[in-house]
C-alpha cells in the first residue's frame, strides 16, 4: 500500500486551466497539421496509415517502454485516407475513462490516478482479496472538460472543471450542470460563478456498488426523449432511488436510465456481464458493449441476456445480434456512425474499442427485418504500440471520432496483479480520428472542428435538427428543450408538416412530445409520415406517453400492421408499456406474420404478450379468452415469462386441454407447481395423477418438473406431491422386470475410481434401422475413457449385436484399445471379443457360443482410446433383448424420487433389494445411493463408489451390507483397503468424497496420521479447506503437523509449470488436437470459440495473457481467482459439505455447480451455513490428468486466440 500510495502522490498536480498559447508539456507535443487535402499517396506516406486486416494483441504486459504521443502517433495504422490527430495528453488529463460533448461543443472527460483503487471515504465498500487496495489520501481523480478543439484535433484551453472525484466513469452534460459518476454515487456538479469549474455537487442517485471498480457505472448517454441512459458494471450490486421512491437493484450486468433532476430511474435490460458502451442509431435502437457475453448487443426493453449462470425471464434470453468476438473478451466502448465526414462504407455500423487487443474494430450492420446482424470488417485502428487501449468512442458534432486511450502496459485487471510495478496510472491520451481524403468517396473531406451550437438561435437550432450528424441533431434536440421550451412548439409543428428531412420530423415530434405541445393532428400526421423512420418514432412515442387515450391505442395498432418491420417493433415495444384488452388478439396476429430469422421483433411481441398475460384483468377478459382459443400453444409458452397465478392457471388450462409434447410438459408444469394458488396445485395434481394411461416415463418426468417447481417456491409445498411420489417410487422399486440385465460403470484396469462416459444414443445400422439405441462412448467426448459391465446372463448358443465406431485413424493398425468382450462370471475369463468396425455405421457381429451354451458370463464395452479423434465406440441391438439399453430404468426413476424428496417411507423396500443377492447388481447400487441419501455418510459413500470394482460376492456384498446395518470397524476396515491400494490421483479423489461431513473428514485424517494415506492429500486447497469448513479451525494445526516436510502444492506446481513451459512449443500441433482437449477438460465449465458451457469465464482471447500466465490458470488454479468465480462451500443440515460455484438462486433454491460442469440444487432451508473461498472451481490436479502432450496442444490453442484468422 505505501508503494501504491506514493506512486499516486508522484502523479503530481494537474495544471488547472490551460490556453493554447502558453507552452505545452514537450510530451504532449502539438501534431502534425493538415491544413489542405493531400493526396492518397502522401496521405499514406506522411502519416504512415494503411489499411489493417487484422489485430494482434498485446502480450499481457507490455515490455516496451512507453512513447511519447508524438511517438506513438507514428505507430498507428489506418484505412487510406484517414488521419489521427492528438487531442489531450498527459501531463493535461490522466487515464480517461468516459467521453462526452455538450451542444457548445466541448468535450467532456472523466479520468482518473487513483484507479484501480479508490480513495478512502464515505460509500467506499470493503475490499476483497482482488481490488483490496485504497488510497489513504482525499480523491484527487477529475472530470476535464476541452473546449475550442480546432481543426488539428488541439483544444484551445483544458480547464478543470472537478478534482475531488473517486474513479469517475460515467458522464453527461445536463441543462443545469454535469452529471458525473464518482463512487458511490452520481453526482450533479454546477459551476455557479462561471469561473469554470464546480463548486457545488448534489447527489442524484446512489449507491453504486464498487468492490470491483473497473465498470461500477458507465457511457452516460442523454437521448432525444429526455432520459440519461448508463449501463451497470461487473461484480457489484446498486440499489438505486429516485426522488419520486422507485427503487431498483442491479448486480453484475444491466443497463438504466434514469432523469437528469433525480425524480426516477428505471432498469431497461436485465443480464450482460460488465456492460461498457452504449450508442444509439438514428431510430432509436440502443447497443451496448459487453465482456464476456456479447461484444455487442441490440438491447431490447425488458429483455434478459446471457451472463455467467443467471437466469433468463421464463421467455428465453433475448436475441443476440453478433457471432464473432473480435479476439477478445474485453470489448468497451461503442459507436454508431451517422454523419457524412466519413466515407459511405464507414456509415451505418458501429464502432468498438479492444484495449485487450489494442484496436478499434468495426461492424457492418445488416438487417433481417427489424433485427441487426452485425457482419466483422477489418480493424478500422491498430497501432504498433502495445501500450494502446482504446475504452471508449465517441462521434464528435464534427463527424469525427474522438478515442479515449487508456494508455498503459498493463489492461488485464485479471491477468496481471493489480500492483503489477508495470501498471501505469498517469499516462492517457485522447484522439481524434478525420477523413482527409477524395471526395468521391462520399466524405465531406471537412476537418473543422466542434461546432458551438450554444450561439445559434431558435431558428437555426430547428434547421440542425435535419442535421446529417446524429451527435449534432441531438444536442440540438436537447438544447431547443433546455432553452426555449415551449416557445419552439410552433417552429417545430411547422417542421413535421413542411420538412423533407425525415431525420428532422423526428426530432420534432420528441420535442413537441416533451414540451406537451403534440397535439393529436400532429399525431395523426405523424402516423401517415411516408417515412419509415418517423413512424418508427412515433412508435417510441407512445411507448412513453403515461396513459393512453383510445386514439393512442389504435395509432398504436395501425403501427404494428406497418409494412415496415422497424416500425412494427417499436410499436410492439410500446404496447408492450400499455396492455389492453384490446392489443391480445393483434399481438398475436402479428407474432404469427413475422418471419423467423427478425430475432428481435418476435422477442418484443412476445414481451408485450407477456405483460398482457401479468395482468390479471386481461387474463380474465372475454377478448383474452378468444384469443386463446385459437393461440393456446403460444400464450401458454409466453406466460412462463409472467410469475403470476394467473399465468400458472392459464399454463394449466393448456396442459388439461391439450396434449403438449413430452418435452415441452416440464417447464410449464413448473411454472404451475411454482405460482400457482393453493386450490389450483390441488386440481391441478389430482388431474396429472388420474392419467394412470401414462406410460411410467412420462410419469416420472411429470413429477420431477412439479418437485422443481415446488422446491423454487420453498416453505413444505414439494408436501403436496410427496404421498403421490413416494407411491410411485414404490410401485417402480416392486415392478416386475423380469429379463432386464443391469449395467455398471466399472473403473478401467489399474483404477479406483469408475467414469461415466457411456450414454445412450440412437444410432443408424447397416440394415437400414436408424431407431434403435446403442450405448455410445462418442457423446462425453473422443477423449474419455471408461468401461461398461453387464450383469450376469446364461449364455445361449448363438449371440449377436451391433457396433460402430473406431479404434484409431484410418490409415494406421488397429489397437485393441476400444472394444467388446464376453467374460465368464465366476472366474473372469475372457471368452470372445470383437473391435470397432471402424465405421460410424452399426455393423452386425455374431458369435457362436456353443462351447459355452449354459454358463453365465457378462459383457464388458471397454473405450480405452483417449486419443481425439477416431476413439469411440457404440454397441447395440443384443441379441439378448434384456441387454438392451432402456431409455427409462424404473429403479433409477424411483431412487431419484426418493433422493429429491426424502421419502424416508422407502427404506424397507430399498433395504430389501440392496441385501437381496439375487437382484441385479446395478439395482442394488443405486438403491443404496438412495439409502445413504436418507441417512448420510460419507465414508459409505465413498466405499459405494468403489464396489463396482468388486466381485459381487466379495468386497461389495460386504460394503452394501454396511449401508443397510453400519458397523464403524468394518467399514473402516474397507476403507483402509481402499486407500492402501490406490494410486496418488485416486486418492486424491477418494479424500475428497470423504472430506464430505464430519465422520468422513474425521476417518481421512485418522488415516494420514496412521500413515494409511499420503499425507501429500492435504496440500491439496479443496481437501484441506472441506476438512477445517466441517472439523473446525482446530483441525488446521493437525494438518500442518501432518504435512511438515511435505513439498508444499505450490512448489511441486512451480515446478511442473517451469518443466511444462521449458517443453512448450506450438510446432506440431494443431487447432483440432486442442479443442478436442479442450471438450475432454474444460468445456463443462468454459465456452471457448462456441463451444462449451458458460459457467467459468469465456476463454476466448485468453491468449493474450501468454504461455506462463496460461499455464498458471492451468495448473496452478488457486493462483489468479477473480472474485467473480470464487467458490462458495455450504454446510447442509445433514451436515454434508458441498463445494462448488453459486450461479443463482431461483426462488427458494440455491443452484451451485460443482467442478464437473452439474448443478447442484439445494433448498435454502437444507442451508445451515455457507462461506465464500478463495479457491477456483477448477481442480488442482490438472497437470497430473493432462498428459504433457495434451497440456501442449490445449496451450497452444488458447494462445492462438490471441490472433484473428490471418495473422
């Protein structure tokens, strides 16, 4: 901290105010001038710009030396005919975060020397482990403004306007001052003499979290309707007020809006991960830039998107209008482009900033219907000096593009440490991007700078309204409210019924709207505008007109009929803020015209249906009634989005009325168990139960979806189902099923621990069947290794079956890695196998069993292939028809039942069948599974895991006797057997499943300390902080004894990783390779060029961090854990610990994944205590699963990320 804090102190004063003349710091050089159009050729040589296809990143620290901005200015490259120019510069601005201009033409800046940590003071929250730094010293952090930029990019003076601010970020010229964000709160802050600067601030809107200070809020945004638009940043959570006591609260992600004096804010989108940029186009759409969801998103109102585990509305996750990432998941900053000093194909798309790739990229913007599709071009900006971080990006009233530079060596605030001596904290530049080239392009070709709107009068204010520029038109807009009210109403009902601009109707009509001068023939005028574009706005219109009048509505409904699909949207979106009885049935209508691939128009219509469906007078009205009728499948769907009884009876209607397809019944019976009132639930399950018909599968999928549902709504409501599920349990546990012959997973030879790698799978044959099911190794991943073992059966004479698959590419022998083999029972020998035909086609085999006819023997599928490609296999179609896989088992139905619910009614039956030696094997086990649920043990647990490793008469009849009647000697006995025999990597993952509760915690360092087992298990993070989690801080100096003299984990892993790295190379390897191991060991927890889950952070771009950083997140996961993804150990109860990410809660339940990708659903009232941790969800032990080979070419592909195509 001493070192932290003298560095900020070494930062210096900022100069206060600054005129042209005076001279200037030499770092902040004046730029090379302009000052007539040049050639391309010399525009090209002088100031070295040439087009780049792609970007490089930037290592994760930079090693070069910063430059000067003169310097720095020479390594940028550009498409032809476009010219950077330096507009601020240290020693005159610090690091800038946020960037806007007022209507007089100054650009305005928040920067900051404290960043990334604040200063002490009021609303500063605790710190965590990651951003724990804070400044023993008053805020220092500014908000600049520049006024009189001139034709080379050079302000004619800096002043500054604020200097007491803690890491600002958002801002937004207002009518009474400038609003600015500064932790905790955004602030209005008012220069009352004219000096220049602000001498007052008052609190708008607070507070805003800020643990992690790198989003907090950001991009203030004021709009042509009056609100100020902002987004909400990573990690944190603000509950927000405003003047009039509407509250909301944020976390991690959201965009808002709220009113410049403090009367309200409003959310707009939920979801997003750390939002920063926005920008809207010239009808109105807004977009915002994102990390780690989307880079860039089309926000539609209401509209929930995509974050790490959160959960969508009950509609889905709104639309996304992007599929490439742009080598990064560190996007900031956006920006659309409508003016005419660029060239035409630079207008209508957007900009974005890439610090982590050091670009400003560029989308072309395509439209399906009303939805955008963005189309990647080439980096519009890349620069040679690693030290460029564009954040963010703003259109000047100028047509230029002015980019704030957060110049540093270091823009990772989870790659490097935050106190990384690299780390700058004073450097910041600001550029200001023109096109000077031929004006056949299209371009103006003028370079001048801002214009000052601030000295036109009323009359020329209207006339910017028709301003090509959509900066200019809104500043204008804005500025016609701010000074002349409702004296500009006449002027401005003239330009709706005599401008040929339609840019400039529009902005009339949101002015006359907000002065309360739109009167209803300028309405209706409005409404047969010929233009697309004024309809459209009219739309948004009366999407915030409070209350409607009838004329509103049908305006409304003319509009969604529009032929225009822009102007049908917006109309969808405002009757979507006024449901009617009236707008059910034309909503509908209008759902059912609209084409599949307009995204973001069917996602607003089923908004607006949704909201209908909340009310519940609608849902009772006789127009609703008809219109379901005729759309019941659509409305039921929709009113999964409305938590509300109203939407959960008429979910209900729907199932009693209609046969709903199997996989559509489970989440709308949820929704009914979950909101539906008491006498509903009861009619409701007397009806699912009469329907005795039902084949048992569907029975049990009924059920499983009422539990969930019941369980999210929490108190004793899962009560309601429980005699229902605990009869059915029964019933599938005592059915006959005579002939069924049970499988296993079973460990490979060598190992403890059993894999579940084979699923079922439908596959095609050879004879031309392409129904039947196979059990098939190819869906867990190429990689994965494990082996399937039947039970018993008399052999007959003649035996048969289907198999597919492959062992090894085509062109190279056969090995006997992967295949099918019949062994003998009782003494294990091997009888016949056969291998894969290599071929992904089923083929018949058949073998003559004569000689063994009568004896008893069982089939084991083996893949021991872990290669990546070619390494499965699929076997099927038994001749033996009790082999073959079930697409339901009623035993696994019946355990699961009774796991979910505790139907402890079911222990005689299930204490029958787990002593019963003559039922299958596989029965028994997952009987004993439900046994141990009803009474925990994690040492039995443990041992169960490992009995199908056992001959049935031996080790396993023993340990499933202990289950039904414990003895603590003999199961200690067994474990102690266990432990002894096996190898480092299963023990580690036998101690794990011990250190579960207290005996077992206790049972594991009793045999450490016996010397039964490596006391090397408890340098591993997660065994030892599960064993002091359930033993107590006690337990802790028991550890250390034991572990004395033992290498510490973190040695043993500074050394692989110094071996690994020493071994690395990406010569030979290949993009295949390493995402097939990627799919085989992260894509359970991390989504990496579209493939994966998104539990963990998204991997793409991860390359920029280097091959040693990666190999630290790699091997080392405990090393670098953002906060973020921090795993959480909860204490149930029962007294079980259960370690894993929380991803969300959904009404009455926690939903934690642990770290093989499953969630973990659990009651808050099982919950008896739950801590976070500074461990990572990824386990420790990578480098020992991971072969070197492996590790190599997963490596190696990360760091390709790191690069686009081409590069």
């Amino acid at each position: 901290m001493a070192t932290m804090a003298s560095r900020q102190a070494s930062a210096g004063g900022y100069v206060q105010t600054q005129n042209r003349s005076q001279q200037r710091s030499r770092d902040c050089p004046r730029p090379f001038l302009m000052h007539k159009p040049l050639t391309r050729a010399c525009v090209a040589l002088i100031i070295a710009v040439s087009c780049s296809e792609t970007s490089t990143a930037a290592p994760v620290v930079v090693e070069t030396d910063p430059l000067s901005p003169e310097e720095q200015r020479e390594q940028f490259h550009l498409p032809d005919g476009f010219e950077i120019q330096l507009v601020a510069c240290e020693p005159d601005i610090g690091q800038p975060m946020n960037l806007s201009f007022d209507a007089a033409g100054r650009l305005w800046v928040t920067h900051s020397i404290e960043y990334p940590y604040p200063a002490d003071g009021e609303g500063v929250e605790p710190r965590d482990d990651r951003f724990s730094g804070v400044g023993d010293h008053e805020p220092r952090d500014r908000l600049t403004v520049l006024t009189g930029i001139g034709a080379d990019g050079r302000p004619a003076e800096i002043t500054h306007f604020r200097s007491d601010l803690n890491i600002p970020i958002g801002v937004a010229p207002a009518r009474d001052g400038t609003i600015v964000f500064s932790i905790p709160n955004i602030w209005l802050c008012r220069d009352a003499d004219g000096d220049g600067t602000a001498e007052t601030r008052d609190r708008l809107y607070g507070t805003f979290g800020n643990v992690d200070t790198h989003g907090m809020t950001n991009s203030f945004t004021r709009w042509i309707d009056g609100w100020i638009y902002a987004c909400h940043g990573f990690r944190n959570t603000s509950t927000i007020t405003g003047a009039d006591g509407h509250s909301i609260t944020m976390n991690s992600g959201n965009t808002f809006r709220f009113r410049e004096d403090g009367s309200r804010v409003e959310q707009i989108t939920w979801g997003q991960v750390n939002p920063f940029g926005l920008t809207f186009d010239p009808w109105g759409n807004k977009y915002s830039a994102d990390c780690h969801s989307r880079p860039l998103t089309c926000l539609i109102r209401e509209g929930y998107y995509s974050s790490f585990g959160k959960p969508h509305d009950g509609l889905g996750f709104a639309p996304d209008m992007i599929a490439h990432d742009h080598g990064s998941t560190g996007i900031c900053g956006a920006q659309w482009y409508a003016a005419e000093q660029f060239p035409l194909e630079y207008r209508g798309g957007i900009f974005l900033c890439n610090p982590v790739t050091g670009a400003v990229q560029r989308d072309r913007i395509e439209w399906r219907g009303s939805s955008p599709w963005a189309v990647e071009q080439p980096d519009f900006i890349t620069c040679d000096d690693g030290w460029f971080r564009p954040v963010d990006v703003q259109l000047g009233p100028d047509g230029a593009l002015y980019i704030a530079d957060f110049y540093n060596a270091v823009i990772g605030h989870y790659e490097a440490p935050l106190d990384h001596p690299r780390r700058d904290r004073e450097k910041g530049r600001i550029w200001r991007v023109v096109y000077t080239g031929m004006e056949e392009s299209g371009s103006t070709g003028e370079v001048a700078g801002p214009p000052d709107l601030t000295q036109l009068d009323m009359t020329a204010l209207v006339e910017k309204l028709a301003d090509p520029n959509i900066t200019v038109r809104t500043l204008a807009t804005n500025l016609l409210h701010d000074r002349f009210g409702r004296a500009a109403g006449k002027p401005l009902r003239d330009v709706v019924v005599t401008s040929d601009s339609p840019e400039q109707r529009a902005h009339a009509s949101w002015l006359l709207f907000r002065l309360k001068e739109l009167d209803p023939f300028t309405l209706e005028l409005l409404a047969g505008d010929p233009s697309d574009l004024v309809r459209t706005h009219l739309a948004r219109i009366l999407s915030e007109t409070d209350a409607w009048q009838d004329e509103d509505r049908m305006r409304a409904l003319r509009l969604l009929v529009d032929p225009e699909p822009m102007v049908r949207r917006a109309a969808a979106a405002a009757i979507a803020r006024h449901p009617s009885t009236q707008t059910v049935a034309p909503l509908v209508e209008a759902f059912h015209s609209v084409p599949k691939d307009d995204s973001h128009l069917r996602h607003t219509l089923r908004i607006a249906l949704r909201n209908h469906i909340a009310d519940a007078e609608i849902v009772a009205s006789e127009s609703f009634a008809a219109a379901f009728e005729d759309y019941a499948e659509l409305l039921a769907h929709v009113a999964l989005g409305a938590p509300t009884p109203g939407a959960a009876s008429l979910i209900a209607r729907y199932l009693e009325s209609t046969a709903a397809p199997v996989g559509q019944r489970p989440e709308l019976i949820s929704h009914v168990a979950r909101y539906g009132n008491s006498a509903l639930l009861d009619e409701f399950i007397n009806r699912l139960r009469s329907s005795a018909d039902r084949p048992a599968a569907d029975v049990y999928a009924d059920l499983l979806a009422l539990i969930d549902g019941f369980q999210s709504r929490g108190g004793r409501s899962s009560d309601r189902v429980a005699p229902w599920a605990g009869e059915f349990a029964i019933e599938q546990l005592e059915q006959s099923d005579e002939g069924r012959i049970g499988w296993i997973d079973a460990p490979l030879p060598g190992r403890t621990i059993a894999a579940h790698i084979f699923s079922i799978q439908r596959r095609p044959s050879a004879d031309g069947d392409a129904r039947s099911l196979f059990f098939s190794s190819l869906p867990a991943g190429e990689q994965q290794t494990g082996l399937l073992r039947s039970g018993s059966f008399v052999l007959p004479p003649r035996f048969s079956f289907f198999i597919a698959g492959h062992n090894g590419v085509p062109d190279k022998p056969p090995q006997p890695n992967n295949r099918i083999q019949l062994v003998e029972s009782e003494s294990g020998e091997l009888l016949l196998s056969a291998l894969p035909p290599r071929n992904d086609t089923a083929q018949l085999v058949e073998w003559d069993l004569s000689a063994h006819s009568g004896k008893t023997g069982r089939i084991e599928i083996i893949d021991g292939d872990d290669d990546d490609a070619f390494a499965w296999l699929a076997v099927g179609r038994f001749s033996v028809d009790g082999l073959n896989p079930q697409a339901y088992s009623p035993v696994d139905a019946a355990a699961d039942l009774i796991i979910r619910l505790r139907l402890a009614s079911a222990s005689p039956v299930l204490s029958r069948i787990v002593l019963d030696n003559e039922a299958r094997l596989t029965d028994r086990l997952r009987c004993a599974n439900a046994l141990l649920a009803l009474n925990p043990d994690a040492r039995l647990s443990t041992l169960l895991g490992t009995a199908s490793a056992r001959h049935p008469g031996e080790t396993a009849e023993r340990i499933l006797s202990q289950v039904v009647s414990p003895d603590g000697e003999i199961i200690r006995n067994e474990l102690s057997k266990v432990l002894q025999t096996a190898t480092a990597a299963s023990q580690r993952q036998l101690a794990i499943a011990l250190a579960a509760d207290h005996r077992g915690a206790e049972t594991l360092l009793q045999f450490v300390e016996a010397g039964r087992v490596s006391p090397r298990v408890l340098t591993d993070p997660l065994i030892a902080e599960r064993v002091t989690t359930i033993l107590g801080s006690e337990s802790a100096a028991r550890i250390e004894s034991l572990t004395a003299g033992v290498p510490s984990a973190s040695e043993e892993i500074d050394r692989l990783i110094a071996e690994r790295l020493a071994e690395f190379s990406t010569e030979g390897t290949s993009p295949e390779q390493g995402r097939a191991v990627f799919k085989k060991h992260c894509a359970a927890c991390h989504q990496f060029a579209g493939e994966g889950k998104k539990v963990g952070p998204q991997l793409d771009g991860i390359g920029v961090r280097g091959p040693n950083r990666l190999l630290e997140d790699l091997l080392d996961p405990n090393r670098n854990v953002d906060a973020a993804f921090r795993t959480t150990a909860v204490v149930t109860t029962e007294g079980r610990v259960i370690t894993g990410l929380k991803l969300r809660e959904e009404g009455e339940i926690v939903v934690i994944v642990n770290n093989k990708g499953e969630e973990v659903r659990l009651a808050k009232s099982e919950i008896e205590e739950q801590s976070d941790s500074p461990l990572s969800l990824m386990p420790s032990n990578l480098g020992e699963v991971i072969p070197p080979e492996d590790l190599h070419e997963l490596l190696a592909e990360l760091l390709r990320s790191s690069t686009k195509p081409g590069d």
